[in-house]
C-alpha cells in the first residue's frame, strides 16, 4: 500500500474547500455607504470584510499583492488575523516581485535579492496563524521567461523556502495570452511549459489569470472570456496534475457598453465555475478588485480604474449581482 507522507496530507487539509477572494484590504464607510478611500467627512476606515459579510457573503478570501515596495505597514499582521482570518477569511497573497521589469536578464540581476525578499515575507507570514495562499510571479511567461527554463529553479527553491510555514500553500502563476477570439489555445499554452514543467510537479497549484478591457480587447474577446477560462484551467489540469486557481479576473466596465459587457462575462462565470471545478479541480476563483480602484494605472490605461463590481463610491454594477452568484 502506497504511503501519504504527512505533508501531502497537510496540502490536502489545506485545499478543502473553495475559495471565492476579491482584491482590497480596507475601505471607507460614511456613515452606512461604503466606497473606496473616499475623503468624505466622517469617513471611517473598516476591513474589507465588514463589506464583505454584509454584501458578499460568498466570498471568504482577501486577496493582498506583495510587489517590490511592500512593507508591512501595508498589511499589519494583527489587522489580517484580527479581521481576516478570524473572521473565516482566507488571505491570499499574490507575490509579485519582478512585476512587468521580467525578463531572463531582470531574473539575474534581481535573483539574490528576490530571495532575501521573499525571506522577509515569509517573516511575516509566520506571524499569522491559519490556512495562508502564495500565487508566485503573475504573468511571469513573457518576454522569453516562458522558455527559460531556469525558472523552475526560482520556482522550486521559493516553495522551499516558504514550506517552513505549514499552513502555506504556494503555487506559480501562468498569465493567459495569445488570440482572445479563439477559446481554446493550446499551441499558445504549451510554450511556458519549459519554464513550469519541473516545478509544476512540487506545486500546490497551478494559478492563471484573465485580464480584459474595451481599450485593448474587441468586444467578443472579452465576451469569450469564460470559456477560454474553462479550456485553460482543463488543459493546465490535464497537463500538470495539479489543482487550478483562477488567481484574478479583472474585466473593466470602462467604455461603451462596459458595464454591460462585464455583467455578461461574469454571468458567464456563473455557468463555467461548475464545469471548472469538475473538469478542471479549480479550487479559487479570484476577482481583481470588488471596489473600482480610481488610482489604478497599467496596461489598459483608463479602463484599469473599473476593474470593481462595484463602483468606487459604492454604488452596485450589473455584474455585481452575477458575482454575488459565485460559490
């Protein structure tokens, strides 16, 4: 009989459940309407999940994102185990270090510091007790990392290194690119696999991520964003043997019909999240930001400031109620 080490085990324990996480950590409320870092008069600061329980209650995770200028002052510990996890909250931390600076040359230049870094970080997650996730390097398969297969070396010396917590469980995160009118890509798919094919085998998880908007995206490639989710989340399941998370869906009702366009893509959701976790042991599904983030600036220019179900003073979006269906 085929021994289970207790560590596999332990993976197991952690894994039960699924897990439905948004991105914001706190949040104004003045004086029964919450809004996003408003500076209304009589504003108060609360956690993320005094909104949460009153308008979300599928969700029990909070996603934090951990780039190169994180401190703890951002995330204070006692406020995460405090209003976090003892509330029944997972937090969930999304390990950015080399952020959109990746490349093989970044890879070597930063490697000794990315590793000192992530040791501080792991200082401070041994400080909260209870199940903690760690999505490693978002987006990481670009510019020629896709091919690198060093990579599955960070990979691997990073669970390492993490491991000493018990109570993480740590896996990488593929980005989803290539041609958003097709829904099923594997020949796109299969190019990072140099890059994640050793350290997939160590993981707890395989994570992947969709990001859309009008100012880059044609309508129906953002409309055909649930079932490309399906066939990716199936094909990193078939392939690695692992169980998938949907790290972050941020659609953007920016635009000419946005609104309506991101209310479908998530009704969307509401069909495929079974299929998903059938087909594809998808064991989270993660939303961007829950508030419109007015202060947001990347890839899709204006659009990066209506990645919320909500908008910024609160108000609901027609995706809202479509996000409130997923478990």
């Amino acid at each position: 009989m085929k021994k289970i080490s207790l560590f596999m085990l332990l993976v197991a324990e952690l894994l039960q459940g699924f897990t439905i996480t948004t991105g914001e950590f706190e949040v104004q409320k003045y004086p029964s309407i919450y809004s996003f870092h408003n500076s209304k008069p009589k504003t108060v600061t609360v956690p993320i999940t005094e909104v949460l329980q009153s308008k979300s209650k599928n969700t029990n995770g909070v996603t934090m994102w951990i780039t190169p200028t994180w401190n703890e002052k951002w995330y204070d510990s006692k406020t995460i185990q405090n209003n976090i996890i003892n509330q029944g909250y997972t937090p969930v931390f999304i390990f950015y270090y080399f952020a959109d600076n990746i490349s093989v040359k970044y890879i070597h230049k930063k490697r000794a510091e990315y590793f000192k870094f992530l040791k501080r970080f792991l200082k401070f997650l041994k400080k909260l007790d209870g199940k903690k996730i760690v999505i490693l390097n978002p987006e990481y398969n670009e510019n020629g990392v896709e091919y690198y297969k060093g990579m599955n070396d960070i990979f691997l010396k990073s669970y390492k290194i993490l491991r000493s917590d018990p109570q993480v469980l740590v896996g990488p995160c593929v980005g989803d690119f290539g041609n958003y009118n097709k829904v099923n890509e594997p020949n796109e798919w299969k190019l990072f696999d140099p890059s994640l094919k050793r350290a997939a085998k160590k993981a707890d998880f395989i994570a992947f991520q969709e990001m859309r908007a009008l100012t880059r995206n044609k309508p129906q490639e953002i409309l055909n964003t649930p079932k490309r989710a399906y066939n990716l989340a199936k094909y990193l399941h078939t392939t690695y043997h692992k169980p998938t998370m949907l790290a972050y869906l941020a659609i953007s009702s920016y635009g000419k019909n946005g609104d309506v366009v991101q209310a479908r893509v998530y009704k969307g959701f509401v069909k495929y999240l079974p299929k998903m976790k059938k087909d594809a042991s998808l064991t989270l599904f993660g939303t961007f930001h829950y508030f419109d983030y007015p202060n947001h600036k990347g890839y899709f220019k204006q659009a990066e400031k209506f990645f919320g179900v909500l908008t910024k003073d609160g108000a609901l979006k027609p995706s809202f109620k479509y996000y409130n269906m997923l478990h």
